[in-house]
C-alpha cells in the first residue's frame, strides 16, 4: 500500500471535482473492495475521497411509479427495505446472497456496482493480467478458470463481474444516475457495464471523475414476481459460479413478458434478451423454459475447465422460471 | 500395564481455564505480545519458481523514511547450518520455489514495511520449473522412509495372484488437492537478541520444537534460545515446526540493534511459507470373495514433496492398521517439485488415506451387494494386520453399529440416486476412522509445592486451542490427588522443562505421562507431608506394553448428504462421529475436537482445494475468500459421541489422542454418502457441483 491522502468529501460536487482533477484520485465508499486492492498493489490511488457520508442514503419514491435507490444506501439496509423486498424481491435476494452479513452492513450500492472482478490473477500482481495491465496478458485463459466468463469475452480477458446486486438491478432495467464535472447522465444498467474487448482495463463506461449518485429503478408491476438464485461452492461466503436474476410475467398459462439476467458468465451481468424473446408468448412448461435457456446460451465459448458451466446456468435458469411460474400460478 | 489413575478431575466437563482470557481479548497471542519499540518486518517473494536472484536494487527502499534496513542474500547474517534447507534464509541466490523470500524490510511501522518491500526490484535468471504433480513423473522415487519413521512400501503375500483369483474386484484411482492448513491466527513471531541470544515470543506447537531446531541454525546452544508461546490461534500441523519466518525474523532482530522485530505473515505468505499437505494419487486394489472378506490390499501412493527438502506423507498408514486381508502390499513414491515445503497437516497420512480405502470399501460394499457397515465388520482385524500385534484395544465394529443405530441405519435402501425431496437427491454414507497412540519421548515435567497448598506443574507445552490449559490441569490433579484448583499449571515456555511437540495427537500422552510420572516421584520423594518448596522432575517414562499391543484409536463417521437436481449443489445436513479413544479426559473439549475435526473433514470433502498453477509454481486461491473452507452455512448437525473404551495399556490417564481422528474418514463418508444420493461415484477431492452436472 503506497502513502495516500485522505479526503472527506462535503457534497457531491466537490467531491467530483476532487477525483475529476487528479488522475491518481478514487472514490471510496466503504472500502470493502479498493482497501483491500490497495493493500495488494491492485490500486494505488494517491488519494481516496469518502463518498460514503454524502446524502444518498434513502430509498425513494419516483414520479411515474419507480423507485430511486441513493448510492450510499448500505446493502443491509437495502435488502431489507419493504419497498424492494415487496416490489423487486429480487434485488433483495441479490444483496442477501453476497458477501457476508459484516460486509453488507458496510458495503453501498455504488461500490457494489463498481467491485472489480475475482480472477485471482487480477488480484496477483505478480501474474500477467490486461486488466490490471494492459498488454501483459492474460493468465487465466489457460489458468484457473472456475470463476470465469462463457459469455462474452475476448482474447485479452475472461473475468466476471462479481456482483450480485448488479445481476438483479440489470434484470429489472435500472439505470444508473451518475454525476460528473458536466453535471447528471442517466445510464441504462444494461449499457453500463464493458464487455472486456481488447480494452479490459475498463469495467464501466463511467469516466474518471464520475460519482455514481443513485440508481433507478422503473416501475415494473410484475418484477413483485422476481427472484435471485445463485448457485456457489459454498452454502455463504462465496462468490457466484452461476447465478439467475428473472422476472415473470404469466397469464393464462403462457408467459406475457420476462426479464432475465445471468450473473458469474461474464465481465458484466448478462442480460439474457434472446431468452427473453423466446419466453415472450411461450407456453409455461419446462421445454419453453430449456428453449429460452438454450438460445442465450448458444453463443457461450466455455474455456477448459469451466464448461459446466453452460449446464448449471442452463438447468438453474429452467429451474427459477418453474419457480417463478409456479410462485404466478398461486 | 501400569494401574489407571482413579479419576475424579478426569472426566470433568471442566470449561477452559483460558477461556475468559481468551473471550475478553486478554490472552496474549504471539504479535500481541507486549515488548518495547519495536521495528517490523515485512519480506519480498520470489516471482520465479526457479532459478537465480541476479540483482537486487533497494535503494528506493532504503531511502524511504522510516526504514532501517533492508536484508538481503548479501548482507544477511550468515546462519551456521545449511541441513534444513527450508530454513537457509537469504543465504544465497538460489531461488527454489515461488514465495520463496529474497529481501526483507525492516522498518518503525509495518505500513512503511510493507510499502518500502514494494519498492525493492528483484532480478532474476529464472530456469526451468516443474509444480504439478504427475502420476507419470519420470523423477519417481521412494523415499527411505515416511514422515514419522514408517517404513515406505510393506509387501505380505501375492497380491496379484490373490486379486486374480478374486471373486469380487475394486481398481480404482483416488486424488485428494493440496490443502493449506489455515489457522486462523497468522504465523507471527517476535524475535529479540540480546547478550543471552535470542528470544522469540512465537505462534508455535512447540516451544522447545523451535528451540532445538532454529538453535543450531544460528549457530547457537540451545540453552541461548528462549521461545514463549502460551496461547496459539490454531496450527493443524503448521506450526509443527518452525518455518522460514522464524528464521528471517531472526536474522532481523541481529540487525536491528537490540530492538525487538515483529513479524506476521498475512494470509497471501502463508501459503508459500507455512506448509501444506502435499497432494496424492492413489491407487487402490481391493480383491475380496462374495462375501465381501478381503483377500487382497493394495495402496500405491503417488504424492508431491518438494526439492529442498523431503516430505513424505504417510498416506498408506492408515491401511497398515484397517483391514485383514492375507495379502497386502503398501507403497509410496515421491514427486519432488519445484514447490514450497509441505508440512503436516491434521492427521498426515491417515486423512487422505483413508479418504482413498474407505470410498473404496464403500465401492466394494456396491460391488459384492452388501451393506457397507456389514463388509466394515467382516474384514475387522482381530490383530495389527502388519505387525500381527494384538490391539490394546479395538473398538471399530463398536463404533459402527452405535452409530448406525443412532443414525437411523437400518432403515437405508442400499439403492442410490432414488430419495428425491424439493428437488435435491439424498444419501447416506459411512466410513470407518482411525488414529494411532503416539507417545513421544522426552518431555519433563516438573512440580513443586508452594506456600499456598497449591502445586506447581511446569512443563513446556502448547495449547493450540485444543484445551490442554484445562485438560493438563485434570491431569495434573488427579495424579497429584488434589482438586483442579490446587493446581497451577505452566506451559507455553522453553523457560519450563522440554515438553514434545503438539502433534500426532501426542499431547495427553506424552505430556501427562510425565506430569503422572513426576508426581508419582513427588509422593515417593515426600509421602504425604511435603514440605513447602519440595520439588521434583520427571520424564515422560517409556511405555513397556507399546512392544507388546499395537494401540490405535478408531471411530466410524456418518453423513447425510443432499445433491440438487438441477444445479449439483452439494449440502451435508448432518453428520455422525462415534470414537472409540480410550478414557476422555476433558469431554467439552473433547467434543470440540471431535466436532472440529469432523466439520475440518466436511471443509476438505466439499471444499478445500489450493489450486497451483503450474506454469507460475503459485497456489493462486491464496486468500480466505478464494480458498474456501466451509462457512457456518455449509455445517448443519454435527455431532460426535464416544463409547465406554478401557484401556489399561496406553498411558496412565487410559486415554488415546483425540486431535486427529474427527477428520479422518470424514470426507470419505460425505463422498459415500453423495454417491447414495446420486448415483455418481467421485473420486476426486474436492466433491463440487460440477461432477453432478451434464
């Protein structure tokens, strides 16, 4: 960990021209990911603004229905809000399946967003990795490859995104409201997050100096309907091999509409919008269920080593939709 | 045969005399040990597996202020024996696995430490490496003996004749990962040099270990080494023997003039420097009639060590003792590797050996149509199968059918893969345990009368948090025929007399059989009106019936295990150890022993694995969260229970080590029991949700 200075920042905005202006700066929330990156020469930020005592720490009502989540929300109390819990039970079964309860008792809505990946070899610096830095390769694509991508990802990089929240929040169409030098900019969850490419480095389409202040969610009646399933090595404590975030909408025994979102399968929740389309219109039955399955999974290109997981993410999609169905059908 | 104590302490569910200390934050640990201005320590690693250090710039290191120094292979003080290589640190360039440590900074605050070691630029000519352990190594070779003494391959019969003419066969390949042993406090230590020598305040499972190992590689006598120890966070084998953190702290604190260097390794180090338990391939023969009594035995083991320095897990050992079967054959080869020094781990040997023979008894059981309990109990040995010793005392066939019948046994369908409930398949499964009696030589114990009616007993051992304040003070009392509370025990310090290592489950045995011989000489000395001060020491005597009985502990563990349908996750609702281990001495901290061991053996069946990337020679799951040991969620009901076990033959106190048997024949249990559930046969450690997916 190198010397850095420490900046508690007064309001937003000073806070965004605080990082905006030096390149070496970061925002920190509660640290539960970049302390730990700085203590393994992940990050080496010269100067951290706290974000994590600014007035973003309700959850509100929208005009129109939705609901705005501030940044600075804890993941505890998120989980446990009424609002989400009864409308978007998804996004609190999400927060409930991450981490461990002394970390979502820190950890914010923001910087769960912004959580880097996993991959042991990003956080390793004495492995190669092209996210970390650029140009020096990628070990994990003939490494260890439990955690990593099916979906989406490029020569130069194969990580995931870690996230639970986000896998929920990009299912149910939220979008996230960033402050910047410029002022706000709403960006769709779904156009938030980077597929790796050949610029791995960047995780979000955040630029430097931006501040995520709150997140969006829109009204969405049927997302009451919504749940999160994460299937892990460990009963707690452990991140996703594979997980489902989904949403159904059913009348008269065949699907109306649905939302759907892989989590663990690649460098960003993965928004499954061709299983989607073939839900639309289905007939509820586990061979609609498996057809959804199979057309978002056929575009994934497992690397040795992780091919089950085309199987698992296939059998726990079918199996939360059943559930979801069933849930309806009550 | 010498008479039991009579016991009255013994038995006693005394809770642990540490434990306010322990709960109130007051027991001092190793790093927390309170010595005035100290410098820290923090070391750089190898980022090659092999090869050379060819330069080394620390200039930006040594500029920054707060540091006082930084070592190297060229400044380092030279130590005076090279017989351990694990422990010639900084004595050359040779770099012989990856974390190996090259540099080290000293400094007034660990984060200077840390950020100046950062700053210091290795250069290396790297070689060729080789990390992964294969079954088709051409570098093969067995070793002159296993870990403990034992002997590296036993042969009796004809193997192959007998499994030829078998009427019911089992070939079958079994692997267990490499594991680290993790305790939860960090290796640290505090080393000071002064005029007397070197004084370390060490997370250790041996005071005196420490002692006579790191003294001649100093170049010291022993007497020049003190080492204070009196609580630790948990070793499992790791802190068995001093490591190369010992020694770099040492050679440290000789430069740092006279002040006190304080040294933690984080979690990350210790996987390079703190030992780990060396994978295996084994494979496992089993030729048996159709009444499921075993003919033939064979366990050949292929394991990883590494080149500096031999270690040779005794992974067939448990074999040796199990089963009769008329011919057996044993053996073991060693893969040397470009690795860091693995170390004993819970039960060494026993723990992946038994994995591999009791999921292939349980294949056998499959395989000849019987129940498994049922081919447990024909093939039970009614003498040492090697040795044709017969048992101070065995209790397998007890053990099993306790626990079957309070596991609910009988009512099990044999037939696997066909209890379905929401969705997840279930199983039940068993596996037979074992753990041998070690006594180790030489411990003193030493006891005196003070003022106030109440003994003295010094002896220089360790509580690794297994309970031995408590469970030596019940000993202690009643050998000494007094009440708990009269009784003042001292451990944790090479100040106190020699005491053996806390290992091999020798604790009790080695150490109480000096305490009752001291005290036995203490009445013989004084009779029954000691005056004030009367003293007396006394060695840990050699057992006489230890050439006569083959002395083992045996248990039989049983788990129900849930595989879902749909996603192959794998849960273990419940699990059942019954031990047989002689008289137990403390059962609080028995139980806690039996139950850790069996939630540690649930850890290794489902999760542990540290997975090395051979092209990097690097572990690279080294932290908690990408290592994973089982969290409260995965552990729902363990229990273990003991049956009533005389046994006159293996020590004063008629007791049998209990630290290591709860894990062994864990895992194989759980895998047995996922087999039930579904089906699927798993061979291989550990027991993921993928191996249940299509």
């Amino acid at each position: 960990m190198i010397p850095f200075e420490y900046l508690r920042a007064e309001d937003a905005a000073s806070a965004v021209a605080a990082v905006a202006s030096r390149p070496t700066a970061a925002f920190l929330g509660a640290g539960t990911n970049l302390v730990d990156h700085m203590k393994l020469g992940v990050a080496s930020p010269e100067l951290l603004v706290d974000v994590s005592r600014l007035p973003f720490d309700e959850v509100e009502p929208l005009p129109g229905g939705g609901v705005r989540i501030g940044a600075a929300v804890r993941n505890s109390d998120l989980a446990a809000d009424p609002i989400l819990r009864s409308r978007y039970p998804a996004v609190s079964r999400a927060l409930l399946a991450g981490a461990s309860a002394q970390l979502r008792n820190l950890a914010t809505t923001g910087g769960n967003l912004l959580q880097r990946t996993r991959c042991v070899y990003f956080q390793d610096v004495t492995t190669p990795c092209n996210k970390r830095e650029p140009g020096s390769g990628c070990s994990a694509i003939d490494g260890y490859t439990r955690y990593h991508a099916i979906l989406g990802a490029s020569s130069a990089c194969v990580a995931t995104h870690p996230s639970d929240l986000a896998v929920a929040l990009t299912a149910l169409d939220a979008t996230v409201v960033v402050l910047g030098v410029h002022g706000e900019r709403q960006i769709p969850l779904a156009d938030f997050y980077r597929l790796p490419g050949d610029d791995p480095h960047r995780d979000t389409v955040l630029e430097h100096g931006e501040l995520i202040i709150a997140v969006d969610l829109p009204d969405l009646p049927f997302a009451a309907r919504s749940t999160y399933r994460k299937v892990r090595d460990r009963a707690s404590y452990a991140f996703a091999l594979v997980s489902v975030a989904a949403a159904l909408d059913v009348a008269d025994g065949s699907v109306r509409d649905a939302r759907v979102a892989f989590g663990g399968v690649a460098h960003k929740p993965w928004r499954a919008t061709r299983a989607e389309e073939v839900l639309r219109g289905a007939p509820i039955s586990d061979e609609s269920f498996l057809q959804a399955a199979e057309a978002e999974l056929a575009g994934a290109r497992p690397l040795a080593g992780n091919e089950f997981k085309v199987p698992m993410a296939r059998n726990t999609l079918v199996a939360v939709l059943r559930e979801l169905a069933q849930e309806e059908a009550r | 045969m010498t008479g039991l104590l009579e016991p009255h302490a013994i038995g006693q569910s005394l809770t642990r005399l540490d434990g306010p200390a322990k709960v109130t934050g007051t027991a001092p640990y190793a790093f927390e040990q309170p010595v005035g201005d100290p410098l820290h320590l923090f070391p750089v690693q190898a980022t090659i597996a092999r090869g050379r250090v060819t330069a080394i710039d620390s200039s930006a290191a040594e500029a920054m202020p707060g540091v006082a120094g930084v070592l190297t292979h060229t400044n380092a003080p030279r130590l005076a024996s090279d017989e351990d290589r694990e422990l010639w640190v900084l004595q050359s360039d040779q770099v012989a696995f990856r974390g190996q440590f090259v540099a080290a900074v000293l400094a007034e605050t660990p984060e200077i430490a840390r950020h100046a070691a950062s700053l210091v630029r290795v250069e290396y000519a790297e070689e060729p490496h080789e990390a992964e352990l294969r079954a088709d190594s051409a570098k093969l070779y067995a070793p002159d003996e296993l870990l403990a003494g034992e002997p590296t391959n036993t042969f009796e019969g004809d193997v192959d004749g007998a499994l030829a003419a078998a009427a019911v066969t089992v070939d079958q390949t079994y692997t267990t990962p490499m594991e680290h042993n993790n305790p939860m406090e960090p290796h640290a230590t505090i080393a000071r040099w002064d005029e007397d020598g070197l004084t370390l305040y060490d997370s250790t499972q041996g005071a005196h270990t420490v002692r006579v190992t790191l003294a001649p590689v100093f170049g010291l006598d022993p007497r020049q080494v003190r080492v204070i120890a009196p609580y630790v966070g948990g070793g499992f084998g790791s802190k068995g023997m001093p490591h190369a953190h010992n020694v770099l702290a040492g050679l440290a604190a000789r430069m740092a003039g006279g002040r006190p260097v304080k040294f933690a390794l984080t979690r990350q180090q210790m996987y390079s420097i703190a030992g780990y338990r060396p994978p295996t391939i084994q494979r496992i023969q089993l030729g048996a009639g159709a009444d499921g009594r075993l003919t033939a035995l064979a366990q050949d083991v292929i394991e990883l060590s590494s080149k500096i320095k031999e270690y040779a897990e005794p992974t067939g050992k448990g074999t040796r003792v199990m089963y009769a079967a008329p011919h057996r054959r044993i053996t073991h080869r060693l893969d040397p590797l470009d690795v860091p020094v693995p170390t004993w781990m819970r039960a060494p040997g026993e723990c992946p050996g038994m994995f591999a023979l009791e999921v292939a008894m349980d294949e056998l059981a499959v395989a000849c149509g019987l129940d498994p309990i049922e081919v447990r109990v024909r093939n039970d040995a009614e003498v040492s199968p090697e040795s044709g010793l017969p048992w101070s005392s065995r209790n397998l066939v007890a053990c099993l059918r306790e626990g079957a019948r309070r596991f609910g046994w009988e009512r099990r369908d044999p037939t696997p893969g066909v209890r379905r409930d929401n969705g997840w398949l279930i199983g039940t499964g068993v596996a037979s345990s074992t753990y041998p009696v070690y006594r180790l030589p030489g411990s003193v114990a030493m006891i005196r009368l003070l003022g106030d009616g109440r003994y003295r007993v010094s002896i220089g051992a360790a509580d690794i948090g297994t309970g031995t304040w408590t469970a030596l003070t019940q000993v202690a009392a009643d050998a000494l025929g007094v009440p708990c509370e009269r009784v003042d025990l001292r451990i944790g310090d090479t100040a106190l007399p020699m005491a053996s290592v806390e290992g091999g489950s020798s604790g009790i045995t080695s150490w109480g059989s000096a305490i009752v011989a001291a005290a036995q000489a203490f009445r013989d000395q004084y009779g029954t009106e000691p005056a004030d001060g009367a003293e007396v020491v006394a060695e840990t005597p050699d057992n006489p019936d230890a050439a006569r009985f083959a002395m083992q502990a045996f248990g039989a563990q049983f788990a129900e295990v849930r595989v879902h349908v749909d996603t192959g996750e794998i849960r273990v609702p419940r699990m059942l150890g019954v031990f047989a281990a002689g008289r137990i001495i403390n059962p609080r901290t028995a139980r806690s022993q039996f139950i850790g061991g069996m939630t540690m053996g649930l850890s290794m069946a489902l999760h542990e694995q540290s997975v090395m990337d051979p092209r990097f020679g690097l572990v690279v799951n080294h932290d908690l969260a990408e290592y994973h040991i089982a969290a409260n969620a995965d552990v729902g009901d363990v229990d273990a229970i003991w049956i009533d076990e005389h046994d006159p033959y293996v020590n004063p106190m008629g007791s049998k080590g209990i630290g290591e048997i709860g894990i062994v024949g864990a895992a194989a249990a759980v895998a047995n029991a996922a087999y039930h559930a579904t089906g699927i046969r798993v061979r291989d450690l550990p027991i993921t949700a993928d191996r249940f997916l299509s």
